[in-house]
C-alpha cells in the first residue's frame, strides 16, 4: 500500500516515535484566563502531567531502552523546569508546541512569529539548546507557519496528516521541513480526554479498547513498512492502567522485531540524509495549499458546518 517506503536504518520494517505533548495547564489558563486559579480540581487534573506523570513515563520508556519525543509550551517550560530537566537526564528530546497552547490560525503572521520566537527563547534556556522540531497546538499549523519555522531554523514539523510516511513541505517563499505526519486515531485525547472545562468529554472507556487502536495502527505499519507517530499527553495516558497498556504495547512492538525506536529529530535527519545524497525521494507538498475561498463559493456565504 505504501509505494515508496522510506529505507529505515539497519533494515527496519517500521520507525516508532512514541511523542508527548506536555500541556500542564497551559490550555487551562489560556481558555479561561479570568477564572483558572479558581478551577483548583482541574488544575490539579492538568499538573499531574508534571507532578506524577512525566517521572513514570521517563522511567518506563527508560527500562525498556525506547526515547522520547516530548513537545512542550514555552510557558510550560519556564513553570515546570524540573519536568524539563527530567526529559534532558533521560536523553529524550524536547520540540516546540507553541507558547501557551495558543491558535496560530487566529494570529497574524507577525504575532504568530512574535509567539514562536518568544516559546523558542523558553525551551532554550532550559534546554541548553534550540528546538528542532514542532507539533503546532491541537495541529493548528498556519499559513505562515512553514516560513516562520524553517526561518527560525527548525528542521521538522509534524502537525500535518498527509502522508503515511514523511515527507518534505514547502513554502511559496522557499522554506522547506521534513514532515513527520501525526495521525489522530494515535492521539489518546479522542480515546481518554474527559475534561468539562476544556469542553473535551469522551466516554470513558477501558484501556484495552485504545490499545486496540494503537497496536492495529503498528500492526499494519509493520507490514507496509511505514511510520508510526503517537500523540499521547502525560496527564491523559500516564494513569496506572493507561500506562500499563502502553508498556504491553511496548513488549509487543520489540517483540515483533525490525522496530526503529528514535526520536522525531532522528528520523527528520536521517530523511534529509537521504534527500541530500540522492538516494530518496520523498513526495513534496507545497503549503499553504490554497489562498483564501475557492472561487465556486460565492462571497456572501456563510460558514457551513457538518450537522
């Protein structure tokens, strides 16, 4: 099914990022900037992330030798440093997920760029080192997001959905970035996320039924040589049970040989080494796809939505 399969190192059949997004309760203060302080049970929802989560998570991968890739607010990053001085002990890599969780489609471009600088300039000073990679929030990449990113020196985005494997986007000005495609029935918000004040309700469900999901996805990776991408938050997916179906998935992805575990940065570099030498070529999307409403779509027509 997939036709022009990314060569993997040492012949692997599938590449695995197993990626966080450490929100806390940036989002929180961001869609109720009057009155969060005074959420305190849902706070306390959103701080597990930092408090019990983040821990866990990085000493299970840890045992079983599997990195990470964890996308954290600039603003998260400067209210949570020991969380980020977890990630950097354990050698996991840490990219970019905006400032405060904020819409990069409702910005203009210079208050997009003022944000992505601003959250940039944040994960540096706790990092010791720039980002090179990002999940634009709640995969909101924008019209301006791949000249503003390449711009600032980033190497991947993986907030598009267009492919199975990676590939190469490309601004009208010329920037370009590996894609490192996400994939929303591998985010565990649409499996687990049940919070009324992000206005985000899911039934709750047993574990065994996301799992399902997740190792399906891996299975059929697996046979068309392809890619898999998870889109897990510590707060949601770092529960006792959760997370002791993620460790079962773990065993089972090693089990089933020929993985390559690696970090997002990982595989971006090890995509463009191949584009430099010559020897891949990835399909290349030009983005934004499009300019404003499409000409069939009269002026004066209003928004439609899916009922």
């Amino acid at each position: 099914m997939i036709e022009n399969p990314v060569p993997w190192p040492n012949g692997a059949r599938v590449a695995v990022c197993f990626t966080f997004d450490f929100d806390a309760d940036s989002l929180l203060n961001l869609i109720h900037p009057d009155d969060a302080a005074s959420r305190v049970s849902a706070t306390s929802y959103f701080r597990y992330d930092a408090n019990v989560a983040i821990p866990r998570i990085c000493k299970l991968f840890e045992r079983y030798g599997v990195p990470l890739t964890f996308f954290v607010p600039g603003w998260c990053a400067e209210e949570y440093p020991a969380s980020i001085e977890r990630m950097v002990e354990g050698r996991h890599e840490v990219g970019l997920h905006g400032y405060l969780h904020e819409n990069p489609n409702q910005f203009t471009r210079d208050r997009e760029l003022y944000w992505t600088t601003r959250a940039v300039e944040a994960i540096e000073r706790r990092v010791g080192m720039r980002p090179r990679g990002c999940r634009a929030p709640m995969y909101n990449f924008s019209k301006h997001s791949i000249e503003i990113l390449s711009g600032l020196g980033f190497h991947y985005d993986t907030s598009l959905m267009g492919d199975d494997i990676p590939y190469l986007i490309r601004g009208r000005s010329g920037g370009e970035l590996v894609e490192i495609p996400s994939y929303w029935p591998l985010d565990d918000a649409p499996h687990y996320l049940h919070s009324f004040d992000l206005d985000y309700v899911m039934p709750i469900q047993p574990p065994r039924l996301a799992t399902e999901v997740f190792l399906s996805e891996f299975r059929s990776m697996w046979k068309h040589r392809g890619l898999w991408v998870s889109t897990f938050h510590p707060y949601i997916i770092g529960r006792p049970a959760r997370l002791d179906h993620v460790e079962t998935m773990i065993a089972e992805m090693q089990k089933a040989g020929k993985v390559w575990f690696a970090r997002m940065g990982e595989v971006a570099a090890h995509v463009r080494k191949l584009v430099d030498a010559g020897t891949y070529a990835p399909r290349i999307d030009p983005v934004p796809y499009k300019e404003g409403r499409i000409a069939e779509i009269a002026e004066d027509a209003a928004p439609q939505r899916l009922t």
